[in-house]
C-alpha cells in the first residue's frame, strides 16, 4: 500500500508574512472570430492569511476569469500568480498536481460541479483518495467528519446529489474543498444559484468555516450584501480591470471611484424610509464591448463626471493611505468624486 501523505494545516506550517496569493499584472485574452476579448487586463490583487478579499463587479467584468486563471484552470496570457511565494504561472500539469492541495475552487453551480453518478461520499472522498491523505480503512470515517463540519449527517454520504438540495449540494461542495485544507479558498459566486431562504445558512457556514480554518478566500460575487458580511477587502472590476480597491469598511462608507458609487447606490437597503429617501447614481449608456473597450479609462463612456483627460489617458491603479487603491484622474487624495454632478473640467459628451 502506497504511504498516506500528511498535510499540516496551513496555520502550522507558513510564514504569515507571506500571502497566500499574490497575483500581478495577470491578463487573460480570449481570440475570437470578431477579434481578442481582453476578459482580465492587468489585475493585480493580494490576499493574505486568513484574509477574505471580495472581488465584485457586473456579470462580464471578468471576475470569474480572475478565480479560474489563480487556479490555472484557465491559462493566463500574461502576468504572475503566486501561491505562498511559489511562482505557478507557468508550472506543468505534473509539476502543479502537488500545489492543488493548496488551492481549491468552488463553482457557482453546484448541480453542474457535482457528478451525478457519484454518491456524496464518493466526491467528498475523492480529493482524499487522490492525494492520498487518508487510508482506505479511514476515507468513510473522515467523509462522515467533513459532512458533520458543513451541517449534514453521515446518511448523507449514501445518496447522489440529485437526492440533495441546491443547499445541500453546495455544502457538499464546501466539504470537498476543504478536505484537502486549502491554504486559498476561491468561491466563485457560491449563493447565486441557490433560493433566497438558503443564502445566508450557506453564508454563516462559509464564514464559521473561514474563521475557524484560516484560509485565505477570494470571494467572488455581484451580491454587495454578501461580501460586505464576509469580505475584510473588495476590489470592484469594471471591463476587465480593477477600479478601486479598499477595507470593507471604508468601501461602503465612502466610495471613491464613480463606478463603485453608482454600484453601491443601486444596491437595496432593508429599510423602506432608507431606500425612498436614497437618491441613485443612474448610469447611462450600455456597457461597452470587451471585443472594442473604450481607449483611457474604459468607464468614461458612462461615468458622469468624466473629462477630456479621461478618454484618452489609461488611469493608474494608484495608492491611497489607508490600504486603498483607486484608478481615477480626478479622486485626489482618497477625498471621494460627487458621482451626481459634473466634475470642474470640461465635459467629456457623454
């Protein structure tokens, strides 16, 4: 019998200073028939031990290509990605099949992400058996273990995933991921595709499970309400790109970027009285083509407060005190834009 590998939790065996993700200048461009869409367009992010960062933005900003090029699913076109200082950019197959112990994803939907002729058991088993971390005589013990850390029993290791709720199913998901003790966690909008009543059961459970473990996650979602309870940073993409980056915090107090304002604007609050007397950022225009991205800021087509200066010079992604970023011509010095009114400069014509 082959030995069993033993994995250390990731608290026992790092330096915490250094990140369990950094990625840099990370592109991912896609050749079409109708030309290159520039789907991720030089992200950089790092996430640190125990650090939940948000990476938000509307479906078609890219987010979801940034999780599947961190875990090489998809191939980056250029860039840098590092899992706990190690380059994994470039690694082979071969040579990257130890790391992925390290890094785990959870997709959106699970019923897709789960194989339908496989038990519960058998998919919760299947990283353990894979990377040998379990004996044989201990994989059913160690399933029933995982299952009971993401609220469900041990009979549910006996039934296929369409026996299971769409909750269920993403616990099941959770359970998978985590028996190999990742270092990074990517959840890749892990509620979207659930009912509104299970969301947040399956939210505390993601929460309660990143507190108690450790792990670093790159959380990505559209649902503000989500990565304001979980998130410690959101970085907000637009068009491939990121445009402000800040503590949670901070973000929701005082947006900078234009875009991010009229984001968290359009976000309900519970409060009836709240939301009437709210007044809204109304973007207008359409949301331009990846294939043909505006030239300079590619927000500037619909942001209105835009300049001259804005349509033909790219914006730095700059840093501001406080650990935030911001790509913008005209925030100075962390004082956020009026996204309502035109900005002292002539219009852009939009």
């Amino acid at each position: 019998m082959s030995a069993v590998r033993e994995i250390p939790t990731p608290r026992e065996t790092s330096d915490d200073a250094v990140p369990v993700l950094e990625v840099r200048d990370l592109e991912r461009y896609f050749t079409t028939s109708g030309g290159v869409v520039r789907a991720v367009d030089g992200v950089s992010l790092t996430i640190g031990r125990g650090e939940v960062l948000g990476l938000v933005g509307e479906s078609g900003s890219g987010k979801s290509t940034v999780g599947r090029c961190v875990v090489r699913l998809d191939e980056p076109t250029g860039g840098r990605i590092a899992l706990k200082g190690t380059d994994i950019t470039h690694l082979s197959r071969r040579a990257l099949r130890p790391l992925r112990t390290d890094m785990h994803l959870v997709f959106q939907d699970p019923s897709s992400s789960l194989d339908p002729r496989m038990t519960t058991g058998q998919i919760v088993a299947e990283p353990l058996r894979l990377h040998r971390l379990v004996p044989k005589s201990g994989l059913r013990a160690r399933v029933e273990e995982l299952l009971g850390q993401v609220g469900l029993r041990p009979e549910h290791a006996d039934r296929h995933p369409h026996e299971l709720s769409g909750g269920q199913r993403q616990r099941i998901s959770l359970a998978r991921a985590l028996s190999v003790a990742p270092d990074l966690l990517i959840a890749d909008e892990p509620t979207s595709a659930l009912d509104v009543s299970v969301q947040a059961s399956v939210l505390n459970l993601l929460a309660d499970l990143q507190r108690d473990r450790g792990f670093g996650c790159l959380f990505i979602t559209h649902d503000l309400a989500a990565v304001e309870f979980l998130a410690d940073r959101i970085a907000v993409m637009y068009l491939g790109r990121i445009v402000e980056e800040a503590p949670t915090a901070q973000l929701f107090a005082a947006p900078l970027h234009p875009y991010t304002q009229a984001l968290l604007s359009a976000a309900p609050v519970p409060d009836p009285t709240t939301q009437r007397a709210r007044e809204r950022i109304v973007l207008h225009g359409d949301l331009p083509s990846p294939l043909s991205p505006p030239p300079g800021c590619h927000f500037h087509t619909r942001c209105p407060v835009a300049v001259d200066r804005c349509r033909t010079d790219v914006p730095e992604l700059r840093e501001l005190p406080g650990g935030r970023r911001v790509s913008c011509h005209l925030v100075d010095s962390g004082r956020p834009l009026d996204g309502r009114s035109p900005a002292n400069s002539s219009p852009s014509g939009v």
